[in-house]
C-alpha cells in the first residue's frame, strides 16, 4: 500500500477545499436554509404534520441528502475530471499507486468534504427548526455511507465523461430527478400505490428513509432494507469504479 | 555471440548485438501499440537503455516517440510486448519500476492553483516517499524556481512551467527520467542550463532518456542515438560511430580557372559543380574514402586544374537524420 500517495492525492483534493471555501461550503448552506425559509417556514406552516413530525422538521432530512449527493458527486466528479481534463492526470498514471489507491485519494477527500458539509448543513437547519436526531450513531452512518457511495458514483460520471456538458448531464438528468422523487419533500406512502411501488427502484429512497429513521424513529422502507439497499449500491460503484481505471478507461489511450 | 569489437556496417538496428552484452536499464521487447483509432503507433520495437547513459530519441513528429514513452512510462497502455524497467515489468510489477522513473511530458501540463512548493511535495508523495524538504529545495534551487517556490504556478511563464515539471520528476529521486522535448519553446540560457542540469544528473548515476528535434541538443548531448520513424526503431547508435559511420566529408575547393564540365577521366569521383564553375565540391563518406580525398587532389594535378582555397566539411547529425528518415529516393 502506497499510503504516501493516497496521503498526497487526499491532502491535494482537500486543499482544493479548503481554498474555495466559500463555493464549497457557503453555497449549499445558503441554498439549504434557502428551502427551510420557503418549504420550512413558508409552506410548511400551511401543511399537516407528517407521522407526528411538523413538515419543517420532517425534510431536515431529505434536504441533508439532497446537498450530500449533489455535493459528493459535482466534488468526486471535478476532482477525477480537471487532471483529465487539464493533462496533469499523467502524473497519477505514472506513480506508482494502485487503482484502489488513486480511488481512496479522490473518492476519500469527496466523502469528507460531503460529510463537512452534512454537518454544517444540519447546524444551519438548527437555526429555523429544533429537531432532535433519536438514533445519532445511524444517523452518522447513513451521513458517511451516503457521501461515500455518492463520492464514488461522481468519481465514475469524472471518469466517463469527456466534456463539460456529460459532467453536468448525469446530475441533471439523473440525480436530481431521482433526490426530488425519493420523498425529501414527502413520504412516499402520500403517493397512490402504483407510484409506491415504481418508486421503490430510486436508490435514492432508501437512503432518504434510512437517514429519516435516524432522526425520527419513523420510515417509509424498513431501516434494514436502507442499510442493505445503501450497501449494495456502494458495491455496484465500487466495481464499475475498478472495472473502469483497470480498463484505463477515458485515462490511457 | 557477435563480437563487440567489430561494428557491423551500417545496419538497421544494431541494439541487440550490443545490448545484450552491456547493463541495459530499460528493455523494450517486441513492443507494439495500436491506438483505438486503429492507427499503429509502435511497430514492433526493441530497445535496450544502458544504465548510466544518456539517450537521445530522434524522429520527426508523429514517428511514435512519446507513445513508447508513455508505454514505459504507464501513461500508455502497450497492445503487445513486454518492457523491463531496472529489471521489473513494468506492468507485472508497476510499482518498482514505476518508483524509478520520472517523466518529464512534452505537455506543459500543470495544475494552476497550486505554489510550485505544494505541486513538487505533492509528486514526491505520489511517487511514496516521505517528505523531505531538503530534497525539493535542492531541486527547486538547481532548477532556479526556488524564488518561486510560493507563486501559483499559474502565473509563470512558460520555461518556468518546463522546469516545475522537471522539478516534479526530479522530486522522488528517480533513475531514470525522461524528458519528452524539454526543450521545446525554452530560450537559448535556459536550454543551456537544461543541458547542464541533464548532465549533472548523469555524474549522479541517473539514467536519461530524451527526445528532441534539435539536433544539435542530441549532438552535443547524447551518448547513443535512437531514431525511430513511423512507430519503427531504424537505429540505435553510439554517437560518435553513427557520425564517423554516417558522416559524409565534404571537400570544396576554389578553382583557379573556372571549369564547364567535370572532366570524364574524374567519374570516379562524387563531384558537382557550383558557383559558375568555380567552386568543386567532393563529396566522400568520411570513414571509408579517406583515401580518395588524396588520390582527387592528385589527379586535378595531373590534370592541371589548380585551386586557389581549399577547405573539408563534416556533415551534421542532423543531416545523417534527415538521410534516415527520408523515404528512399
Ligand atoms: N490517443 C491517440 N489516439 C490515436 N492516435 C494517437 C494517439 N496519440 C498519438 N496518436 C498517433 O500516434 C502517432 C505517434 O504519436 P506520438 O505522439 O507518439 O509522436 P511523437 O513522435 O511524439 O511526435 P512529436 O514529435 O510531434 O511529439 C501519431 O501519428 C499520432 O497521431
Ligand atoms: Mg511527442
């Protein structure tokens, strides 16, 4: 193990952070307490409690995973693609470092820039609304699982695409869509049961649940089948993540 | 085995007669490496680096010399063929043959943000070792960048760029480096202090293999020559045998009387004509023909063609070079 080079991808990506704090760090807080205004205290004051929970309480959650995964995967993803981008990817290619570590590097500072931000964006919440979290140790589970698996999904939309638009394309069309229908706003079991069931195939709603469990004892899905569902998709990322660098993929010619 | 002594004539690829017997550092083996495109960019090749020396790659542009770089290097996946790095395959056992090489790519790539400080500590760390600030100031001082050391790299100039990157591949104290072009777009002091620099690097035992299309840089540089065209190796040469071996002399001499036509009885001989009849060049190959230079000089005698000036050329690398990759007339 090349710890030293994990070490200086890790170190590099994090100052990359920590030099655009502001981006990084202040633009989903503001965007963030931005919905808690609107969806929090704006409509939410109009809307029924959901399972005993005031609306304002009940999308902390939701909310969090919406910046965890739009933030683990535009971080991931910039981080793989400027070097591929900018040629400075020849270096890494030349090092001696496996696949995996070039992984624990890029993916490993994302995930913790995310889980940062998770933090940060659950203290802002606590300035509009005072929710208590009922299982902390799952909560932070869910919060480092989640910004890991999303770090590593951005890492492989990095890897394939080969232009600006397919970087911003996957998020999108894709992952937004997905965060918006995975209940962050609601909970799934408000929707006719057709729907119930076609939403069960959004990965997103799982960890959404999971995450809502954690802090209020209540979920659409079975916590477990969150845990598990969060588990296999983290599996799925990290095999097409090693498929993809062993092949050389967009990197080697 | 062939006997080391006696250089064969001007062949094709002499890297195995000599190879074999010597400490060769890097060893490319049948190597080919056919781009998706479908476009064959190395054609079978075989090479064999001697440890300590230096190496210049010649060829004209697109022949194929930073894709074997890039092969050796890890930046270019090989369509077949094996390449030995100080013994170690480079894919097999990447991370010991990688750990001894640096590249210096012909790219100015560069990341922008970051101080030439944090970018030279940033490859000594990729390449895993540890920190030594002793170290990357000693390059950063042979390199002139040390007054740099805590400017973006964004804003230098473009040979401060060349010599961050030759800071980089230096920062992990490798074996063998390579230089693609290093001294393209780099002013007349800087490649001089480039040349000094590769030199030094060699007294410390560093093996350096570099391409460039300034023959001059590989004249006064190289100890062998590699040149190698459309993907193909087309000789590999001691420096000094490929010029006495390739090396065609020139003899021009000024006429006394000017002359219309070459004498028939001098047919023998490669002469041409210039300047209004007034200047004779004799063209012979420097090694070989020695002697013709005197019997020429003796039949004009005879001839009573008389010359006011005489002077001999050698021809340059550069014109061996353009002879080799020339197609056949
Ligand atoms: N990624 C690629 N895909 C397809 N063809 C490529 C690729 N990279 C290089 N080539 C082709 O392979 C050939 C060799 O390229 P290479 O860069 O090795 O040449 P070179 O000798 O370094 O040239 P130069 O002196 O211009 O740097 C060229 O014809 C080039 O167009
Ligand atoms: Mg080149």
């Amino acid at each position: 193990m090349n710890g030293h080079a994990i070490r200086a991808i890790y170190s590099f990506e994090m100052a990359r952070t920590w030099r655009t704090l502001s981006q990084s760090i202040a633009g989903p807080v503001i965007s963030t307490s931005l919905y808690f205004v609107v969806f929090g205290s704006a409509i939410g004051s109009r809307m029924t409690a959901i399972g005993g929970v005031s609306y304002a309480a009940f999308i902390i959650p939701g909310l969090t995973m919406l910046s965890l995964l739009n933030e683990s995967i535009s971080n991931a993803s910039f981080g793989i693609y400027m070097p591929k981008f900018s040629g400075t990817i020849y270096e890494v290619l030349s090092a001696p470092i496996s696949y995996l570590e070039i992984v624990l590097g890029y993916v490993g500072a994302a995930a913790s820039k995310s889980i940062v931000l998770g933090t940060v964006i659950l203290l802002t919440a606590r300035v509009f609304v005072d929710y208590h979290i009922a299982h902390p140790f799952w909560m932070f589970a869910f919060l480092v699982l989640t910004a890991i698996t999303f770090s590593l999904f951005g890492f492989i939309i990095g890897l394939w695409a080969d232009g600006f638009q397919k970087l911003q394309l996957v998020p999108m069309l894709i992952v937004t869509p997905l965060t918006f229908l995975g209940g962050s706003f609601y909970s799934i079991k408000m929707l006719p049961p057709f729907w119930q069931h076609v939403t069960l195939f959004n990965p997103v709603v799982y960890l959404i649940s999971g995450f809502r469990w954690s802090f209020y004892g209540a979920s659409d899905v079975s916590v477990g089948v969150s845990m598990t569902m969060t588990l296999v998709f983290l599996a799925l990322c990290l095999g097409v993540a090693r498929w993809l660098l062993k092949s050389g993929y967009h990197l080697k010619a | 085995m062939q006997s080391s002594e006696h250089f064969p004539e001007l062949q094709t690829v002499t890297s195995d007669s000599l190879g074999a017997l010597v400490d060769s550092i890097i060893s490319v083996k049948n190597l080919t490496k056919t781009y998706a495109s479908g476009f064959q960019a190395l054609k079978n090749v075989n090479l064999e680096i001697r440890r300590g020396e230096i190496f210049a790659l010649l060829g004209p542009n697109g022949a194929g010399k930073t894709t074997l770089i890039g092969v050796v290097c890890g930046t270019v996946n090989p369509s077949s063929g094996a390449v030995l790095a100080d013994g170690h395959d480079i894919i097999a056992d990447y991370r010991a043959a990688r750990s001894k090489i640096g590249l210096v790519p012909q790219e100015l790539s560069t990341d922008m943000f970051e101080t030439v400080w944090d970018t030279v500590c940033f490859s000594r760390g990729l390449f895993g070792k540890p920190k030594n600030s002793a170290h990357i100031e000693k390059v950063l001082r042979e390199l002139s960048l040390w007054d740099k050391r805590a400017s973006k790299i964004m804003t230098l100039s473009g040979g401060m760029k060349r010599r961050v990157l030759i800071a980089k591949a230096l920062s992990h104290e490798p074996q063998i480096l390579f230089l693609d072009e290093p001294t393209a777009g780099v002013d007349v002091d800087l490649r001089r202090d480039m040349w000094h620099m590769v030199r030094a690097l060699r007294e410390t035992g560093v093996t350096i293999i570099l391409t460039t299309h300034y023959i001059e840089e590989a004249e006064q540089m190289a100890d062998r020559i590699g040149v190698i065209n459309k993907g193909e190796i087309v000789l590999v040469e001691e420096k000094s045998v490929l010029m006495e071996k390739l090396g065609k002399k020139e003899l021009i001499l000024q006429l006394e009387s000017p002359l219309k036509v070459i004498p028939p009885s001098l047919a023998q001989y490669e002469l041409a004509l210039s300047k209004e009849g007034a200047q004779l060049t004799f063209t012979f190959h420097a090694a070989r023909e020695r002697a013709k230079m005197a019997t020429l000089l003796h039949d004009l005698a005879e001839l009573g063609i008389g010359f006011t000036d005489l002077q001999t050329r050698e021809s340059s690398l550069e014109e061996i070079f353009v002879s080799l990759v020339r197609p056949q007339s």
